[in-house]
C-alpha cells in the first residue's frame, strides 16, 4: 500500500469570506519515492504540506498515511501518528541551542515512550555518523557551520525511522555548495534506506534532481511526471 494517499483535499480559510486555497487534490506517493514539490509562491505549497503533516486539516477530503485514514483521529492520535510517521526537516534548523548535536537528535525520541536510554544513545549516534558529524556529536549548534546544523536537523529527522520525511525549503538557507551536499544527503538516504521523501523547492535544479516533479499552481496540481533516471 501506499505511504501517502490523498484523495479530494479541499482546504478553505475564513468563515464569512470563503477562500479555497486547495481544489481537491488527489495524490499518492509510493515507499521509496524522492519527489519535489515546487510552485509559485501562494499557490499552496505549505498548505498542502501541512495537511500530508498532519499539522492541518482539510476540510474535506481524505488523507491516508500508510493505508490509516486520519479523518476520524482526534489530536493525541494524530499526534502519535505524526511521531510514528513522519519526519520533518524545515528550512530553519530549530535546533535547541543548549543542547548538543546528539541530545537534539534523541529529542524525538525523548518523547516516546519506553525507548530505554541506550538504544536511543545508539541510534542517535549512529545516524550522526550517517550524517559525517561522528566526531561532533557533543558540540552545542553555535559550534557547527550552518550546514552542519541542517545535517544535525536530518539526523533529528530520521531517529523514530519515518515512513514519509517532508521537507520544506531544507537548502533555502544555505549557500549553494553547501546546499548542494546537504541534498545529496537526503538523495543517499532516500537510495539507502528506501525512505520517501516529499521536498518543497524553489530551486529548480534540486528539482531536477528529484525522481518525480508535482507542480502545484493556485491549489491544483497542473503537472506530476517522472524524470528519467540519471546518470552518475
Ligand atoms: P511560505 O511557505 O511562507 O508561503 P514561500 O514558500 O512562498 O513561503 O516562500 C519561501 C521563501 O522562498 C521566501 O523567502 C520567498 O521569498 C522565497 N520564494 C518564494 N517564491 C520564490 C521563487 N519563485 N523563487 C525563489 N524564491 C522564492
Ligand atoms: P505556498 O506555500 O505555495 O507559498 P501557502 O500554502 O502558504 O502557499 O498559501 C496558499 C494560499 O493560502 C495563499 O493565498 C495564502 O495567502 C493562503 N493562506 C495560507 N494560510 C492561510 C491562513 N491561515 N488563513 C488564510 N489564508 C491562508
């Protein structure tokens, strides 16, 4: 079954005035799939993105994550869901200044129950090395580059082993070589572990780069393709 399924999601804002940001979107994202999502601005984007986040709800329509339809689910649920599920890196880090690189990424894992301490101290670990950032598991974000931060943020991303990881902008603040190497990563990750990554991009070369194109303009989707495979 698929990880996403959406199907018919209208979103609206505002009660006496009515605006339909979303006209029914149907959508459905494989295990597996490296898919960008780009459009012009205001089209929708980070509607639609929340929604599949399950940060929002439609106001009608249905979204299924992993054959599970979240429509009857009330906030804990959804909530749990969300930890069990999803993954989310955003365009700023958020990572918690106090903290050092490894106790921000266990931070997602703090927070689910009956995970001893050792195994999250193991997995963290691990996917900080996964990430090149072994050697600075104990420096606090203010003694890591910018896009090490984003790579910390991965980590973050990836401890409870999410079916579906969103990504909104997650280069759109970093420089280009940087940006470069920090979507390379999320690509190795994706080929790795056959995750399915959904990213929202302004840039068409990281676009290019994604297996599949969904293009989003004033709430509809106007093209979806693959992109043959390629080389190198
Ligand atoms: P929001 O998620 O708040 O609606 P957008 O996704 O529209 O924001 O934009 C995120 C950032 O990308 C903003 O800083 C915006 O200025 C910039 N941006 C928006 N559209 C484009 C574009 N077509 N090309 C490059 N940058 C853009
Ligand atoms: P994008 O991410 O593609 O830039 P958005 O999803 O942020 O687009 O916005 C789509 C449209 O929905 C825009 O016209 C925006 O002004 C509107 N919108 C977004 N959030 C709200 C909200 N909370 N209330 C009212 N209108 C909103």
């Amino acid at each position: 079954e698929p990880v996403l399924r959406l199907e018919g999601v209208i979103k609206e804002y505002g009660e006496e005035v009515v605006t339909r940001v979303l006209h029914g979107i149907d959508l459905t994202l494989e295990q597996g799939e490296f898919a960008a999502l780009i459009g012009p601005s205001g089209s929708g984007k980070s509607t639609l993105l929340n929604i599949i986040g399950l940060l929002d709800r439609p106001t009608s329509g249905r979204v299924l994550l992993q054959g599970q339809d979240t429509r009857g689910l009330d906030e804990d649920s959804l909530a749990r869901l969300r930890a069990r599920t999803l993954g989310f890196i955003f365009q700023f880090h958020h990572l918690m200044p106090a903290f050092t690189a490894l106790e921000n990424v266990m931070m997602p894992a703090l927070a689910e129950r009956g995970w001893p301490d050792e195994r999250m101290r193991t997995r963290a670990l691990e996917l900080l090395a996964q990430v090149g950032l072994k050697e600075r598991a104990g420096a606090h974000p203010g003694q890591l580059s910018g896009g090490q931060q984003q790579r910390v943020a991965i980590a973050r991303a990836l401890v409870m082993s999410p079916a579906l990881v969103l990504a909104d902008e997650p280069t759109g603040n970093l420089d280009t070589g940087t940006s470069a190497q920090v979507f390379e990563l999320l690509r190795h990750i994706n080929r790795e572990q056959r995750m399915t990554f959904l990213i929202v991009t302004h840039d068409p070369r990281m676009a290019q780069r994604c297996d599949r194109i969904i293009e989003v303009v004033d709430g509809r989707i106007v093209s979806d393709r693959r992109e043959p495979p390629h080389s190198g």
